[in-house]
C-alpha cells in the first residue's frame, strides 16, 4: 500500500495532543460538594459502568479518529486488473538450429504451430506483433489484430546464421512504441520517472533455442524493456541434446552474413562470445535474468508440448496488469463507522436511569 499525500499523516499529531487536554483537564476539575436529601436515590439515578464501559468507547473513537487520518493521506493499494487492449510482440528465434529434429518434425515447426495455436487462442482486443532474430532482428508483422495475416506469416518463416536475442528485444520495443505513444523507442531519453509505477500492458515474448551470438547482449536490452515497465517473458525451446538441423526448402533463407558467416560457418550462426559453452545450447541463465529484470517469468519447454503448455500458461499472466487504486473512501467509511460507535456506546452506556416507581405502602393509601 502507498499513500498519495504522505503529509497528511501529520493529522495523526492531534490525538496526543488531544489526549493530552483531556488529561489536563480532569486534573484541574473542581470536586463540588450537593447537598442531596438521599443517597439512596443518588446511586439508582447513577449510571451502572463497568471499567469497559469506560474504556471501550474511547478505543473505538480513538481507532476512528486514526483511520480517517490515514484515509486523509489518500491511501492506494496495489491490485490486478485486467487488461482490456495488450500489445503482445512475439520476438521468434529464426536461427539455423531452430531445424534441429530433436523435436519433431523440427523446432521451427513445432514452435509456428504452437505460436498460431497462441494466437487464434487471444481474446478481442488483443493486439499481436511478430518479430524474428537470426542475425539480425526485424519486424515481421506490426501488432495487428488480423490472424489471417499471423498465420500467414508463421507459415513462411526461413532461417539463417546467427543468434541476435537482444536486438530481437529492441525490435520488438521499437514496434510497441510505433502503436503505444506512451512507450517511448530506442534512442529516445528517458524521464526519471518512467522507470517507476505500474507495469505496461504490452508485454514481448521471446523464444529461443539458444544464446546470444550478435549484437547487443539480452541482459543490456532488458534494462532498455525495465526502463519502459514493458515485461518480457522468455521460453528456452528444445531438448539438452540437438540434433543436426534438417530444414524444409521453404525454411532455408538467406544468411545475413554471406558464405562462410557465423561462429566458423556452423548450424547455430554468429560469431560470438561463449568460452566454453555451446551457442547450440539454451543460455538459461540469462533468459532467467531477462524475465526477472523486466517482471516476466521464464519457461522451459523441451518438445512441442511443453511449448504449447508453456504459450497457453501466458495468458494468465499477460493480460494481468497491477495498478493503485485509491481506497481513501474505504478508509473514511470505516472511520466514521467507529467514530459512530464511539458516540452511540457512550450515550447509550451513560444515559440517566430513572429511579423505579415506590410500591404504595399502607400509610399512603389512608
């Protein structure tokens, strides 16, 4: 919970300060002396209090009195609400192991199949982009809510040499910022207080089969996604052992670096920076840091299942957003309820009795 006036809370002061008049007060109180004619009928028209019927009355408007000073500092409380419009970038891994046949028929059949099922599965209002990386990164599809023209464009998919994700996320930054003018694109300064507030609704969900080989590196970019609240989510596709890619006709494109491109003209393109890891590997670790850093969630899928599951699980999270909403009122309601109580206690607890009827006695009745 946050408070919108902080200030406010300086209210709060008075209660000792009131607490403190009362006590000043009932030290300087005078005792009077009444001549009364009977004790007896003092005591019936006396209240009957116990020490809770003193007690309770001054808790419950003291708690009163608390809470709508609490509610004068306009208190917001973080909830989930549903995103009506989301902008979803699919940021698709293109490279040339994407052909591997560890998942049948291979992983970039599988992972089109999969990625339409998403689609067609989106309710109204969504808002889908395609983006593909090998080497290089581009925009397949700007965020439109045509399927036909989703579809169409997962059924031609090619690849190529190289592994680019985190131009893959730039790109995909860039295209929710030509349709959301809230989201400002790379190379535009920031404000200091964007990075602050409220997750977007757009969100960019990469796949990928592997790491990082060209380009700007995932962790760098996610930085440039966390400054805009844009969540990216990030799915490791394909078992822990490749296997040679075999790619259909239609799937061989051209390589973005000529003959020979590539970390020494291999399946998995790019040259890159691995020590002694594989690039035909998935780099969970900086998938996991991508998603962490952004607010998304990390997914491992080893076959076409698990990617379906994996694509279906996202939903959930995706069209759920967290805003502050404003619960003064809640705060005010229940502050003039016990203040209510307070007063209704006190007057009900200290009200004047009166003395009970005398029965007629036989002298009376002469």
């Amino acid at each position: 919970m946050s408070l919108t006036w902080p200030w406010a809370l300086l209210t709060l002061a008075a209660l000792p300060l009131l607490w403190a008049v009362v006590w000043w007060g009932r030290r300087r109180r005078r005792r009077a002396a009444v001549r009364v004619t009977s004790v007896a009928l003092v005591r019936v028209a006396l209240p009957g209090r116990t020490r809770w019927h003193r007690r309770v009355p001054v808790a419950l408007l003291v708690l009163g009195l608390a809470t709508l000073g609490l509610g004068a500092a306009r208190p917001q409380a973080r909830v989930p609400v549903a995103a009506n419009s989301t902008t979803i970038l699919l940021a698709l891994d293109v490279s040339r192991s994407m052909c591997s046949t560890d998942v049948t028929p291979n992983r970039l059949t599988a992972a089109a199949e999969a990625a339409a099922d998403f689609i067609r599965a989106q309710p109204g209002g969504s808002r889908i982009g395609l983006v593909t990386f090998a080497g290089v990164a581009g925009l397949l599809v700007p965020p439109t809510d045509d399927t036909d023209e989703l579809l169409g464009a997962l059924e031609s998919l090619t690849t190529s040499r190289g592994t680019a994700i985190g131009q893959g996320i730039l790109t995909s930054i860039d295209a929710i910022a030509e349709v959301d003018p809230s989201v400002a694109p790379i190379g535009v300064p920031l404000d200091e207080g964007d990075a602050q507030g409220d997750y977007a609704a757009n969100v960019i969900v990469v796949l990928t089969d592997g790491a990082n080989t060209q380009g700007v590196e995932p962790q760098t970019a996610a930085e440039q996604a966390a400054a805009r609240r844009l969540r990216v989510f990030t799915i490791g596709f394909g078992t822990t052992t490749p296997s040679p890619p075999v790619c259909a006709s239609s799937q061989i494109g051209e390589d973005a670096f000529g003959p020979g491109g590539g970390f020494g003209g291999g399946p998995g393109g790019g040259g890159g920076r691995f020590g002694d890891r594989s690039p035909l590997t998935i780099d969970e670790g900086a998938l996991r840091e991508v998603a962490d850093a952004t607010g998304g969630m990390y997914y491992r899928a080893q076959n076409a299942g698990e990617l379906q599951e994996a694509l279906a699980a996202l939903p959930r999270n995706i069209t759920v957003t967290y805003q502050h909403k404003d619960i003064a009122a809640l705060f005010a309601g229940i502050g003039g309820l016990l203040v209510a109580a307070a007063v209704a206690l006190s007057l009900w607890w200290n009200r004047v009795r009166r003395p009970p009827a005398a029965r007629p006695t036989a002298a009376t009745l002469r």
